[in-house]
C-alpha cells in the first residue's frame, strides 16, 4: 500500500512515531530515539507546545547525558484548520537553491496528499512554522506562561 492510499482511507491522519538510530559525539554510544513522522494536534495537543518552547526532538544521550537535537523531517497536522504543513530542516532552503526547492517539495507535498481534503504547505525550521501557521512570537509567549503555570501546579 503506497502512502497516498493509506491517507485516503484514513478517516483521519493520525499522529505517528517512528525512531532514529542517535550517535553520540563525545562518548560514541548508539541508541534509538522516538521521533514524530506526522502529529495531529488534535490528538497530540501537546505538539503544539513542544513546537512553540522548541522542546520537541531533542534526545539526550543515555551514557553522558549530553542533549542532542534530532534533525528530522515531520508533518503538522491541524484538523480543525483542514492543514498539513510539512516542517524541513531550516539550513535546506539556502543549500536546496531557495524558492525552486521549496515549490519542487511542495508538489511532492500536494501529490502525496493529492485524495485528502486538507491544505497543505511546505516550511523550513519551526520558527517558519510558528510565524506562518502558530500565531508568531504572542503564541510562544502564550505557550511559555502556560508551561510555567503547569509546573507550578506539579509543585
Ligand atoms: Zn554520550
């Protein structure tokens, strides 16, 4: 079953996790790392967040316990809104050749998605993602007070 097909049967696009194999630098140990392939933020509200404080994909190495970004490719979902953005590395703009890279992914994009009524774009790094389609610099600010209130409430 091709992707396309398994979108278009779904009554929804769900949330999926896959994992990546991480290295780590300084100590050289391997381990696997759950990463988000697709988020709906209906099911998974807190995507939204991890967005917003930038907290989503990052690991941290098992052994010396040094954080490391996990530089992955995923899809944001927002059923409410009927949109689909896919977030990119944001280095790959410059290093694909700017626009004409962005509009080849964007039909990749548009022909994965070709059977799903949803809107769908293409972005390069979450701060892109955040100003675009997460209500800018108000919304992180939002997300960071709700962050602080829910810790004050864990104690
Ligand atoms: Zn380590």
């Amino acid at each position: 079953m091709t992707e396309t097909e398994k979108a278009a049967t779904a009554p929804d696009l769900p949330t999926e996790f896959s994992e990546i194999e991480m290295r780590c630098p300084p100590c050289n140990t391997v381990w696997s790392a759950p990463v988000a392939r697709r988020v709906n933020v209906r099911t998974h509200p807190d995507a939204r967040l991890g967005i917003l404080l930038k907290t989503m994909h990052w690991t941290r190495c098992p052994m010396c316990k040094t954080p490391r970004q996990i530089e992955t490719i995923f899809e944001y979902y927002d059923p409410e809104q009927g949109l689909l953005v896919q977030v990119r590395p944001d280095w790959e703009y410059e290093a694909g050749g700017g626009e004409d890279w962005y509009w080849a992914r964007y039909e990749d994009l548009v022909l994965k998605y070709r059977d799903v009524e949803v809107r769908v774009d293409v972005v390069f790094g979450l701060d892109q993602l955040i100003e675009k389609y997460l209500g800018g610099e108000s919304a992180v600010r939002e997300a960071q007070e709700l962050w602080e209130a829910r810790r004050k409430e864990q104690g």
